[in-house]
C-alpha cells in the first residue's frame, strides 16, 4: 500500500510530534471511573472514549484506570487574532496544515474567507490522534468521536485521505470542538496553569532527570515489541516541552523504531527527520537499520 495512504501532511506530524498538547493533568483519586471523571469535567459521560483515546487506554486490550495514575484531560485552547491573520495561516500553524481552515473557521462560527478580526479571541480545536483498528474506518470513527457519521468527509479532507480506505496502523487526526469544559473542568484546567507558571524553573531540570531514567524504560518497550506502549511513553516525554538536545534524539530515535513497526510509515518518517535535527551526527546505517527504518529516513531526506 502506498505510503500516503498511511501517513498524514508532514507539518501535521511535526506538530503532533513536539507541539505541547492542549489537555491538562489530572491524578486520578480513589473511586474515580473514566465515565465519573468525564461527567465532572465536560458534563457528558459520553465523552469517556475520548480520555480512553488521548491516553492510549485502549492499546493492547485495554489499560485500567487506578488511583495515582495521571492522565490527560483534552480541552479546547484560545487564542487571539492579530492583524494580517487569516484562517489558513492559522489552520497551517495551529493545526499543522492550511486546508484545515474550514475546520478551525467553523469552530468559531464563521467561513474560512473572512478572516478573524484583530483582538478577537478564537477557539482552536483539540487534535485527537486515533491509531486505526483492524475494524476501524473513516465512518466509524467521525461516529465515534464527532457524533455524526456525516462528518466522514470532513476526516477525509482534514487528514488528506482523498478517500483512501483506512487500514490498521494508519493514524488520524480528529478535530474536537464540542469539549465544553464545566465549571469543575474550568478550575481544573486554571489550577494547571498557574502550577505550570509557578513550578517552570525548578521543574524543567527536575523533568530532564526524570526523563534520563525513565529512557530505559522507553528502549526496553521497542526491544520487547510493546510498540504502542512505547508511543505512549515516548510522547508523554515530549509533551513536557523540558527535553534536552540529546534527550529530544534519543526519544525520536525510538519512536522512529515504534511508528515503523506499527507500519505508521508518515510518522516514522517525521520521528527520523526529528532525529537527524536534534542529533547531526546521526546515520541511517544500512547495516543494522531495517528495511522499514531506512525507507522511513529516506523520506525525510531533503
């Protein structure tokens, strides 16, 4: 199968790959059950699949919820327009390509033509990443996510599928804009904010020794073929936004390794681009690299 239909615009993977995800932390207490959880912070128990989805608790037959564990919460984020803005260059910044600007327009009640005022606070949609099931397809998931099976195109065109049939391993994009937060979430979400703010400092060296332990850790998930554990380690590393130089390199080195062998060809190919920037001296060696590894680096080629 060609290599498009499995991966996503290359800016799209970029983005998914060291952008800082719009979700905040929560500890799970005591008690707590995913339904309870999203019930206290979107007002929909419905909205339990999504919190599955974004923390990966669906891989490998399921992971269970228990007290202490620290899961991602997705929400909507803002921003405000400045003069000379337009939905397309926002679409390509904020969403990872400019043809998905009718997405981000829409979310804000408006047309992709018009572009936002100067000042004007606008809502960017949650980027979900769903890994594709053997019975996954484009319906089931607008489904599934978007509530509407109607909204298939849409996934179609956001993620440029040209109506590709979806296979196992692909990797789809689901823009989420109905993620209302209550007022509990609300809290939540601020209370981040100013932990954030007010720990930054300390914690991004604490974070850069944390990491270096636990990077055994991510290694040893690729050698034993715990691939989607793996990227559900290796991300969690990037999304803390406190990586080291060679810390970033060694994470997209095994994530390269994970996307390939999960045949997510567009972003293994994004991962060895990210190697190869964050570690000049890295080399694709034909020797011990696999055919998979090597066809993945020569597409990031210049």
């Amino acid at each position: 199968m060609s290599s498009t239909v499995r991966s996503l615009t290359l800016g799209a993977l970029l983005l998914s790959l060291t952008a800082p995800a719009r979700a905040f932390p929560y500890i799970v207490q005591k008690g707590d059950t995913l339904a309870s959880i999203a019930e206290r912070f979107y007002g929909k128990i419905q909205h339990e699949q999504i919190l599955v989805t974004a923390n990966s608790l669906d891989a490998q037959g399921g992971s269970p919820i228990i007290a202490g564990m620290r899961l991602q919460v997705p929400a909507i984020s803002h921003k405000k327009a400045r003069k000379g803005d337009t939905w397309a260059k926002l679409g390509l910044t904020l969403l990872g390509a400019s043809h998905r600007a009718d997405v981000l327009a829409a979310a804000n009640g408006t047309t992709p033509w018009l572009p936002p005022e100067d000042g004007a606070e606008f809502a960017i949609p949650y980027n979900l990443t769903v890994l594709v099931g053997s019975s996954d397809t484009i319906v089931t998931i607008a489904y599934e996510f978007m509530g509407d099976r109607n909204k298939a195109w849409v996934l179609d065109h956001y993620n440029g599928l040209k109506g590709r049939r979806l296979q196992r391993g692909d990797v789809v994009l689901v823009p989420l804009t109905n993620l209302a937060l209550t007022e509990e979430g609300k809290s939540a979400l601020r209370e981040s904010l100013d932990l954030t703010t007010a720990q930054a400092g300390g914690d991004e060296r604490a974070t850069q020794r944390r990491v270096t332990q636990e990077l055994p850790l991510l290694s040893a998930d690729v050698r034993g073929g715990r691939y989607v554990d793996a990227v559900k380690r290796g991300n969690a590393f990037l999304a803390t936004g406190a990586l080291t130089r060679p810390q970033l390199a060694l994470v997209h080195r095994q994530l390269l390794e994970a996307y390939a062998a999960l045949d997510a060809h567009g972003l293994a190919t994004a991962s060895c681009k990210a190697w190869r920037e964050h570690d000049p001296s890295a080399r694709v060696d034909h020797t011990w690299f696999s055919p998979k590894l090597v066809a993945a680096c020569a597409r990031s080629s210049p």
